[in-house]
C-alpha cells in the first residue's frame, strides 16, 4: 500500500513538472522581446514555486568589474529589493561554485555575510546556474519560499530542469535582439550614409577653360574625409578636402560640422587665411580637444589663372606643371580644432595651360597591400606624371583604381578623396 502510494505521488509529481514545463514553453513561445521573455520565465516561477521574488541575471562579458546584470526582478508582495551588495556575493559564489545553491535558514548561513543588524529581507533562497553548451550564461534565483518547510530538493530540481529549458530560450531571444539592434544600425547608416554623400557636391564645377573633378570613397559606411567647390562669385572658386580624425559615424558628424563652418567662412571673407583661421576658432569651440582636422583650400581665380591657398597640416598637394618637378604645395598651420588661436599664412600659385593640381587624402598614399606596404607618394607622383595628358575624371579613377589594386584583397583601411583640377590647354 505505501509502495504504491509512493508511485502515485512520483507520477503526480513528474506530471505537475511536466504540467509546469509546459506552462513555460506556452507562455515564452509567442514572446520575442529578451525582457518579455525573462519576465514570463519568472513569473511561471513565482506560481508554480509559491515563492515571494525571482530574478534572472544574465553574464555580461563587456563588463568584467560587474559580470551580471539583473535583466528581470518580479515580486508578488512588497517586499523590499534584495539588497546590491548581497546580489554581488551571491553571483560571487554561483560563478565559483557553478552548481545549485538552497538555503532556508539564510540568517545563520556561514557562507554569506551581512551587516549586523540589518532588516535583510531574504529568509530563503534558491539559485540554479543557466548553461547553454556547457558555458554558464546566466542565474535563475527565486526568493522567500511562501511555506513552512521552505525550499525542497524538488523544488532545486524543478528549477533546474527550468533552468535548462530555458537557457536556450533566453539565448534565441538574446541573439535575436541583437539581430534587431544590428538591423535597426544598418538602416541607420544607410540613412546617414545618404545624408552625407548629399552633402558631398551634387556635380563637378563647370567653368570655362578648367577641368575639375572630386570624389570620396568612405572606408566604413560613413566616414570623415569631406571635399567642397563653393562659389565665391563669376570667376572664383573656393576648393577645400579635409580629414577628420578618427573613423565612422563621430568623424562623419564633425566632417558636416566642418562642412558648414568653412561654407559660412568662405562667403563671408575673401581671404584663405582668414577663413581657416575663423573656421579653426568655430571648430575648437564645438569639439573636444581629441577631435581635429586637416584641411587643404584653396580660391581659384579663373581670371587671373591664378590659386590662392592654405593647408591646416594637410597632406601637401601635387601641382604639375610642365616639364618642371611637381610643386608640393604646403604652406600655412596646423591641424584645425586642435588650438583656439592659430595664424595661418596663404600663398599664391599661377595656373598655366596644361597645368594639374591633385589634391588627396592620406588614404590614398597610405593604402596598404597584404605585406603592409603602403602607395606612398612616389608612386602617386609617378602615375600622375604619366598620365597627365587624361582629363581631370580619366585621372581620378586611374589614381583610385591604381590604390584599389595595389591593396588586392587588402580591406579598406581609411577614406580614399580625391581632388584634381587641371587647366586646359587651350585656356589663353
């Protein structure tokens, strides 16, 4: 007779598990939110168990100070929040030991320590690891078990048989919320990555006897190197490509800061010094000390065939002309945004029939194949002079292409920009 009473209550057990698995595997199914999906686990867990509190806290790899984070705490009673320092010992001891921890006479539990005389408001608990592939992921803890006899050691094995029903569980949602927050990044760089080639100019310069082109090819979805033509008025034009520090969406940001700053500068002074000087001032006010720029501009007067320019610690520019060795065009200051006050000097170059100016970014001579080697200047130096006879477009792409190839399979590194102006020959 007790022999078979005895069977009766193994059966109403194993079907009151498997009734609450069940419950559990009902409820998570139509939830695909991470917090949603916790916050059922737990909640299943306060009625079935008939316990006070239930949290599930979760290992967080980026923060080794502080590996877990409570993702859920759900109360039927008001009872009050399981104190911080307590959730840091207990966490402690479940990474340690890795193994289910029960306690009812949580008062007298040698292996904790509490403040004497603290109004500790937990008298029982129960904690079981979350393993996913033999790697503990998280703790499934339930509080205050609502009977006299406290926490069973089938209670410890239905939460553990919870527990492995729902590390999976946790973790499809887990993933599937990165998923979602890779997808929504995505489609936001999209966006910004519209928004910024429609800041770059819409076309090149038309303007009689010169050939201008530009282009920017952003390493990342976005990046920070910027060029500009902005007229000034008939027979001037301001040219400008600059660098920002640093990579993605920050450097894009301060590149359309810098953008507006320099277009309200250049229609405000006719000088290249002033302009940068003003832009400089405006650039180190709204940017922290880290964030700089190098910037080359440059007011072609195609009147006077002749280009006034300054360079704020920018790569110095090729002006072929002729026969003659490529002048390096260099003068001028520092990187902008780095001080408040900087004097920048201009220099004026002439521009004669047949002459090319090609104005890059540092993405473009340091590009580096597979055995870190860059493209250097000498061969930026090299291809331009062979092959001046182009136009300014031919140019350009044979330039970007040259970089393209040389890097092989190589990933893009940084942004590749590109300025070339030349003077036509027919230009009296």
């Amino acid at each position: 007779m007790n022999t078979n009473h005895s069977e009766v209550q193994r059966l109403q057990a194993a079907v009151q598990e498997l009734s609450v698995l069940n419950d559990i595997a009902v409820a998570v199914s139509s939830a695909r939110e991470l917090n949603d999906v916790v916050e059922l686990i737990i909640q299943k867990c306060i009625k079935h168990l008939k316990v006070e509190q239930g949290a599930v806290l979760l290992l967080d790899q980026e923060k080794p100070d502080s590996p877990f984070r409570t993702m859920v705490r759900e109360m039927d009673s008001k009872i009050d929040v399981v104190p911080y320092h307590f959730g840091l010992q207990l966490s402690g001891w479940m990474l340690k030991n890795q193994k289910p921890l029960l306690i009812n006479d949580f008062q007298n539990d040698q292996r904790f320590r509490l403040d004497p005389g603290e109004d500790f408001p937990v008298q029982s608990l129960l904690s079981v690891p979350l393993r996913l592939k033999g790697r503990m992921m998280g703790l499934l803890n339930v509080f205050n078990k609502q009977t006299e006899q406290g926490f069973t050691s089938e209670d410890q094995r239905l939460l553990s048989i919870i527990a492995a029903q729902s590390a999976q569980i946790i973790e499809n949602a887990r993933l599937y919320e990165e998923e979602q927050m890779l997808f929504h990044m995505e489609e936001e760089l999209k966006v910004a990555y519209e928004i910024q080639m429609n800041l770059l100019p819409k076309e090149a310069p038309r303007i009689a006897g010169y050939d201008i082109v530009g282009k920017s090819i952003p390493a990342k979805e976005v990046g920070g190197d910027y060029y500009d033509f902005i007229s000034v008025n008939g027979h001037k034009l301001a040219i400008c490509l600059g660098d920002v520090s640093g990579k993605g969406m920050p450097a894009a940001l301060l590149m359309a800061n810098l953008q507006a700053t320099l277009r309200g500068q250049t229609l405000s002074t006719s000088s290249c010094k002033d302009c940068l000087q003003r832009s400089n001032k405006l650039l180190f006010q709204s940017t922290d000390v880290q964030k700089f720029a190098t910037l080359f501009y440059g007011i072609l007067d195609t009147r006077k065939n002749e280009l006034c320019y300054t360079s704020a610690g920018h790569d110095h520019p090729f002006l072929f002309s002729g026969e003659a060795e490529p002048r390096r065009l260099g003068t001028g200051g520092i990187v902008l945004g780095f001080m408040e006050n900087v004097d920048f000097e201009e220099e004026v170059v002439p521009f004669h029939p047949g002459d090319v100016l090609v104005i890059y970014s540092d993405g473009v001579t340091e590009a580096m194949d597979a055995n870190e080697e860059e493209f250097g200047e000498q061969k930026l130096e090299a291809l331009v002079r062979d092959n001046l006879v182009l136009s300014s477009g031919e140019l350009l792409e044979k330039i970007i292409s040259a970089v393209q190839s040389f890097a092989g399979d190589t990933p893009q590194f940084d942004d590749i920009t590109l300025v070339v102006v030349k003077r036509q020959k027919n230009n009296p």
